[in-house]
C-alpha cells in the first residue's frame, strides 16, 4: 500500500485533554479561591472536632481514626516566610502561637526572631503577627 | 445591643512611639480606607476594631504583663467574647459579600485581641489571599494549621497560595492532606473533589 493511499488524518491544535479545564486555567493561578470561604467555614470545624466513629468507640479510639498530619506537611506548616513584608511579622507570630517563648523553638527562623528583642517579640507575639518591630525602632 | 467599649483613652499619643509601630500594609491600608457598613451593628464593630488595630501596639505594651500570663488583649480590655464571636460572624459575612478590606479589619481585630483560633487566623488569610497577598495569606494558612493541623481549609487554600508563589511540590503535599482529610466524609465532597482537582491538574505543573 502507498502512502499516498492512506486516509488523511486530521489533528485538531487546540486539543482538550478531558482532566485539565483549559478555559478555567486561570482559576488555577488566580489570587481567588476556587473554593468559597462558606466550603469551609462550617465543615472546617467538625472536621477538626468529629470523626466518623460508631457511638460504642472510645474517645481514644476516636483520636486514633484521625490521620496523622505527614512528615512534609508537618515540615511546610512550621517554615514560614523570611521574605517579604510581611516575613517579620510571620516570624514573631511563631513565637507566640507555637508558646515556646520560654523556650527554643524547633523553627530555627523563630529562634532567629527570638533573637532580635525578647521584650519587644514578647509584646508583638501578642498581636496575632499583623504587626512587627520596626527596622528604626530603638529599645526604650 | 453590643455593650462592649473599648477605653482607649488611656493610651498616652506619646506612648505609640515604641518599637511596633510598622502594621501590615494591607491592614494599614483598609483602617485609612475608614471602612463603613450599611448595617448598624457591622458598622459599630468596624469603629471598635479599628480604634483597638490602631492602639493594639501601645495596649499590648501597657498590658504586658498581664498577656505573660495568658490573659487575652480582649479579656484585658474587658471585650466580651460574644462581641469578638459577632465580629468573627461579620467577618465572615463581609467575606462573603467580598468586602474584604473590612473583613480584614474585623478578623485582624479578632485575631490580635482574642485567643488563638485556628478559624481566626484563616479568616485573615484569606482576606489577605483575596486582597492579593499569597505570601502573607500562606503564612497565616501555616499558623492555622499549627494550631489545627486537621484544618481542612486551611490545607487547601495554603496549597493553592504555594502553587501560586511557584512552589508545586509543598502545593501538591497540601492538596494531598487534603484528600486525605475528606476522605470518607460526604459532607466534604466538595472540596476532596476541589483538591483532588488540583492534583490532577498538578500533573501539567512544571
């Protein structure tokens, strides 16, 4: 058979692969959620709080059916930004929400804030991480 | 009727001139947009929560060593918790109607002067994710899950910022936790779907 006998086939460019919504790819790098606040603000917290368990199970039983947070996530969650504007006041909220201002942290980043003023990190761990020490501000 | 008030009163001006001055730009900028609500009650909230972001550096210095003790900005200030719970509730409200310079007020206030909710600080995530600031909304998603580590949103939308700041490896982890929090729950159909969504289109990812 020759070549030239062959049936033409013809490929579309714009091909659509059916897993990957092309016309919503820049949903994907948006600022916006896909997914609205009301998706989690309801069921966030009865997932945190219940498990699918049977009555007669015990509360211990209860906290075993929870699936154990996994290496890499528990390793990106405690490595917060050290860049940015907003790296300062992350690195001070570390050492308040994870309460080891008595003591080192096992986020070397904190203990690097840790560092720079206790009274003043002391007093901006209070503040939820939405403000930080500022670069000119000499100790009183 | 809120009976809350908070006396700022006592805050010396001169007393602000301590270390702690620099805010958040974005938090900065919604209390010099002096938000306003159509609703009374959001509005009054509003008023409260910006005099308290704008004093909280001074408050917090003034109050020290009662917040060594465990004690709360709010408990300090004699804030009630069902006035921080009616802020949250709005918060989450002008979230809704994507007024997010307001919500960003209002979950900041809840967040400086309450306790340490993982919800708390997923609220101001996100209004910091939709005003624009994927860095700063992915710290405050990583704090959220300090506190919870089975904070279902909190995994996906701190996925999404990373896979937004270019990190496709930590976002693909995040969005692996969650499938894995869904799993086997109806209620969260939704967003194990939304996740395991992104993991497939994480396949195109570089």
């Amino acid at each position: 058979m020759s070549v030239a006998s062959l049936p033409q086939v013809s490929i579309k460019k714009n091909t659509q692969f059916p897993m990957v919504d092309n016309e919503d790819d820049s949903s994907v790098i948006s600022t916006n959620s896909s997914l609205s606040d009301d998706e989690f603000d309801s069921k966030t917290e009865s997932a945190s709080t219940s498990v699918n368990v049977s009555d007669t199970d015990s509360s211990s039983d209860q906290a075993n059916t929870r699936p154990s947070c996994p290496k890499p996530v528990h390793y990106i969650i405690n490595t917060l930004s050290a860049v940015g504007t907003f790296g300062g006041l992350a690195l001070i909220t570390t050492g308040g929400m994870g309460m080891t201002l008595d003591k080192p942290s096992a986020n070397p980043i904190a203990n690097g804030a840790m560092l720079l003023s206790g009274g003043a990190l002391l007093t901006a761990s209070f503040l939820g991480g939405l403000y930080h020490l500022s670069a000119q501000g000499p100790a009183e | 009727m809120l009976t809350c008030g908070v006396n700022t009163a006592h805050v010396s001006p001169t007393h602000s001139s301590h270390q702690l001055r620099a805010m958040h730009p974005l938090l900065a900028s919604a209390l010099r947009s002096s938000c306003h609500h159509p609703q009374p009650e959001i509005d009054r909230l509003l008023d409260q929560a910006q005099q308290t972001l704008e004093a909280a550096p001074a408050l917090t210095e003034q109050f020290a060593a009662e917040l060594i003790t465990g004690k709360s900005l709010a408990q300090c200030l004699d804030i009630s918790d069902r006035v921080l719970e009616k802020s949250y509730q709005a918060a989450c409200q002008l979230v809704n109607e994507e007024e997010f310079q307001a919500a960003l007020i209002l979950s900041s206030f809840v967040l400086v002067a309450g306790h340490r909710e993982a919800r708390f600080t997923f609220k101001v995530a996100s209004c910091l994710q939709h005003l624009g600031d994927a860095t700063s909304a992915a710290d405050f998603y990583k704090l959220s899950l300090q506190i919870d580590h089975h904070h279902m949103g909190a995994a996906y939308r701190l996925g999404e910022c990373l896979h937004r700041l270019g990190d496709q490896e930590q976002a693909r982890h995040l969005f692996a936790w969650t499938v894995e929090l869904a799993r086997g729950n109806f209620a969260f159909r939704k967003i194990q779907a939304a996740a395991e969504s992104q993991l497939s289109r994480s396949l195109m990812w570089p």
